[in-house]
C-alpha cells in the first residue's frame, strides 16, 4: 500500500502544516477519533493517492489501516508533532462546531440564570456537543493525562489538561459552546442541569479506547460561567508493585519490614495528587495472601484490588471513614486500610484497631513524615496512644522523571546544587540529565513520574518525644542522625545525582531544608 518497506523518517518528505489548507474532502476520509488517536491527517488528493500526514515512524501502521479502509493508495509525509496536533484539533473542532444549530446566531453564547431548562438539554444533547466532550476524554486518556480543567472567561474557553502533574492546554473551543458542554457533563454525571449558582459533583463512567475510565466531576460557578474539573481514574493503568515506586534499596528494604509488621499504624503523608494512594495499593498487594483478610475504606475506590474487600465511603446516607471503619473492625480483617484520617474521631477508631491486632495503612496531609505525629496530636489524639500504635511514617512526593528517549547531559545552576546539598565533589563525579524534548514526551523533556520519600521508623526515641510533645524537628534530627533516614530534598539528590530527574525538579516539588 505504501510503494516500499520504510525503515526511517527520512524516506518520506517533510512538510510545514502551518502553512498548508488541507482539503476538506480528504480530511472527511479520516473518522475524528481515529485521526486524534493515531494523529494522522489526510491533507490532499494526488490523483488516486491519498497524502497522509504523520508525526512520528509509530503512527505508520495507522495510515497503513487508513490505506487499507479506505481502499486507495496512501503516500506518507512527516510534519512537526506540536503543528500537527493542532492542525487535527482546527479541523475537527471545525467539523464538529459546524454541526451545532444556528452556530451564527447568538442562542448559544446568550446562556444565564434564566435559561430554559429545555434549552440546556437539548444543546446538551447535540451531536456537536457530544462529539466534542467524547474528542476532550479520548485526548486525555491518550496523553495520560490525571485531571481535565474546562474554564471559562470572558471572551473565550479554555481547555487544560494535568500530565505528569503539570497543566497544558488542550483546546481553546467557542465561548457560545461553553453552556452546552457544561450541561454535557452534568447529565453524564447524573446532577442538576437547571443548577448553575451552586457547587455540583458527580461521576461519570466512559469506555475509551476499549478501557473503562471513572471520571469524577466537579462544577463550581464563576463570574464568568460554570468551571468543570474532572479527575480521571483509569482503571485499565497496570498497578505498580513496590519496587516499580522508586524508592532506594536501603528504603525499600526498611518499608518491606514495616509492612510485614503483625499490627500498629502505617500512615502515608503528602500533599493532594502525590502518590500516597499509590503507594498504599502497593503495600496491601505485596502482603496480600490467601491467608490474610483486607479490608480498604475509601473516597473514592480509585483501583479494584484482587482479594481485597473495598468499601465507598457515601456521606450523603451516612457512611463516612468513621462509620465504615466501626463496621470493618467487625469484619475479622487482619488489615485494613483507611483512605485519609480527617478527624479525630476516624484517627481514634484507627488507632484502636491498631491496639487489638490489625495492621492499619491511611493517609495524612502532612509537609513531612515527622510532621505526621505533630498532626495526630493537633487533631486531639492522646499522646500516649500515638506513641504505642504508631510504627512508621514515609513522606512522598512525585517528581518527573526526564524522558529516556531525548535525555543528554547539562550541567545545573549552581544555586539548584546547593539547594540540594550537591557538593562540588559529588557534581564531578555525576551525569546530570535533561531532557531536549521529543515527540514521546511532547517537547516537555519529561516523560512519566517517579516517587521521593522520607521514611520515619518509629523507635523508643520517638515514642518518648511524642509523648512529650517534642516539635518535629527534633524528630527529624533524631531520625536522620539515628536512623540514617533520607529526608525528601536528600532523596531527590539522589535522583537528580543519577540522571533520573533534574535538580530544578527537585526543588519545584520539594522544600529547602538544612540537610
């Protein structure tokens, strides 16, 4: 179909597709979903063949597919990845916006309180509509993407996506098409269209490319229309084992002991979105056992575990952390997992099941893992009871890792080395890595995360500091000169010193600190 057997991109000619108006009647060849999926573009006609655009050697058994669906000849061009996208997203937004009623009259941008209800649904309902919020999902499963932003302002709509942590924009639809794709998401996640002066959530559940994607939705008004983000939780992404996290082999050996340990607490601490779930559902499937009996309770059920019991934590019938975790006690679970301590009264049920035999893994919002103790305690807990059900703390945050595909050395700025401690001996002997920016990793340089961490053991030092009430600092001192612990900034060192990340990496993620 294609003439020859191509073995390099240089077999095939490359265009500028900024500068080029492809041929409405070619691009029709190519169904929407399939050219955003593959990112492959029909330009023209030459003769009988058919000129397909193509951004990467990858995409060629798709143009061969489209060759063969098609039935004609297909010759191939290459053009800059970054143009290309945007020349698939122009033509098909195009397409799908001129599938919208009356597009010219102002009906869709004259959207406000007093909107008919009717109204609403039936642009909702649209096949442009539809259309668009069905490209928006496809596009973020594809590029990996944990959470899609929709925000609106005055003269127009953005649409941003947050890969490996970092916010890019997707697409930039008519402002008139706002109202519509708002209403979309509400009715595919079962809230109140009429409601638009009031915070809505709700969840959504798609099938993308053949996997089952849970969406959770939240809507809040703003001056200038209603805002959507939307976590996405793909439930097709392989669960990673604990040594895939990224931990050291000195830590990984430490947490593998702690995890083995018959009862106490476990708690996992970080900001929002920094792998504490993560690590937790690699901890319970490294000590799952036919033998065991586990038990999670969670907000929400992010991955279905193999052999473990996971219960939905649902406020609105009054079953909260609190409530569930009373019942699970009365389950016979050998573990149990508790998503997030958020008040004192889950951390008290927790750490009395600690205290009759239960190993118990949860969650803190915590800067670093001493800081985990302070926090148990502020909450109103006994000190005497921290001190004997706490067994161990580790503190996370994820990093980008630099793209294997474009990575050479650099050399940091001097103030990121002493940021990170980086001594001048230790700058000699490393390869610091970043990345040029490639089409595998959409010219950011990174591709993929990987964990930091700081792990607290909770030794008889600790315990009578706690008990005390000593501030976290002192903790840290302790566990650094006593335990070796590797603090994050100390972790992320490492990390940087061995070309996994860049030492600006680190520091955007982690903060300054003495050691």
């Amino acid at each position: 179909m294609l003439g020859s057997d191509p073995v390099a991109n240089a077999e095939f000619p490359f265009v500028d597709i900024t500068e080029l108006k492809p041929d409405h009647e070619a691009i029709g060849l190519a169904p929407g979903e399939y050219a955003v999926r593959h990112q492959v573009l029909p330009l023209w006609y030459e003769g009988d063949t058919l000129v397909v655009a193509m951004s990467s050697i990858d995409s060629l058994s798709a143009v061969d597919d489209l060759g063969i669906m098609l039935q004609r000849p297909i010759r191939v061009v290459m053009a800059e990845p970054n143009a290309l996208k945007s020349k698939i997203e122009e033509h098909f937004l195009e397409k799908i916006i001129s599938g919208l009623p009356g597009a010219e009259e102002a009906a869709l941008s004259d959207v406000d309180d007093t909107s008919d209800l009717t109204d609403l649904t039936r642009m909702a309902a649209e096949t442009a509509t539809v259309q668009m919020v069905n490209l928006i999902f496809a596009q973020a499963v594809r590029d990996g993407a944990s959470d899609i932003h929709i925000e609106p302002y005055e003269r127009e709509v953005i649409v941003r996506e947050r890969v490996d942590g970092m916010l890019n924009e997707m697409m930039r639809p008519p402002k008139r098409m706002h109202a519509a794709l708002v209403s979309r998401l509400k009715i595919l996640g079962e809230m109140n269209i009429a409601e638009r002066r009031l915070p809505q959530d709700g969840r959504i559940k798609v099938t993308v490319a053949g996997r089952a994607i849970d969406i959770r939705v939240s809507i809040v008004p703003t001056v200038f229309g209603e805002r959507a983000v939307m976590r996405i939780l793909d439930k097709g992404t392989a669960m990673l084992g604990l040594s895939e996290l990224g931990m050291q082999e000195d830590c990984l050996t430490k947490f593998r002991r702690l995890i083995s340990l018959p009862y106490g607490i476990i708690l996992a601490t970080g900001p929002t979105g920094s792998g504490k779930s993560t690590s937790l559902y690699a901890a319970l499937q490294e000590i799952w056992s036919p033998t065991t009996n586990i038990l999670t309770i969670e907000d929400p059920v992010e991955y279905q575990l193999h052999g473990v019991g996971q219960i939905q934590v649902r406020p609105n019938i009054g079953l909260s952390f609190a409530s569930g975790l009373r019942s699970i006690v009365r389950q016979d679970p050998d573990v149990i997992m508790v998503g997030e301590i958020r008040d004192m009264e889950t951390a008290d049920i927790a750490i009395h099941a600690s205290l009759t035999g239960h190993l118990v893994f949860s969650t803190l919002h915590t800067n670093d893992a001493p800081g985990a103790v302070t926090r148990l305690l502020d909450m109103g807990v006994e000190a005497y009871l921290v001190a004997s059900s706490l067994v161990g703390v580790v503190a996370q945050r994820l990093v980008r890792r630099v793209c294997a595909h474009c990575a050479e050395p650099y050399t940091p700025r001097p103030e990121s080395l002493i940021g990170l401690g980086v001594t001048s001996d230790e700058a000699a002997r490393a390869t610091f890595l970043q990345g040029r920016g490639c089409d595998k990793c959409q010219k950011t340089g990174f591709r993929g995360r990987q964990g930091l961490y700081e792990l607290l053991l909770v030794d008889e030092e600790i315990r009578r500091m706690t008990v005390n009430r000593s501030n976290s600092n002192e903790m840290k001192q302790h566990a650094v000169a006593a335990q070796g612990m590797r603090t994050l900034v100390g972790d992320g060192k490492l990390a940087a010193l061995s070309g996994r990340t860049t030492a600006e990496e680190v520091l955007r993620v982690c903060q300054r600190e003495e050691f």
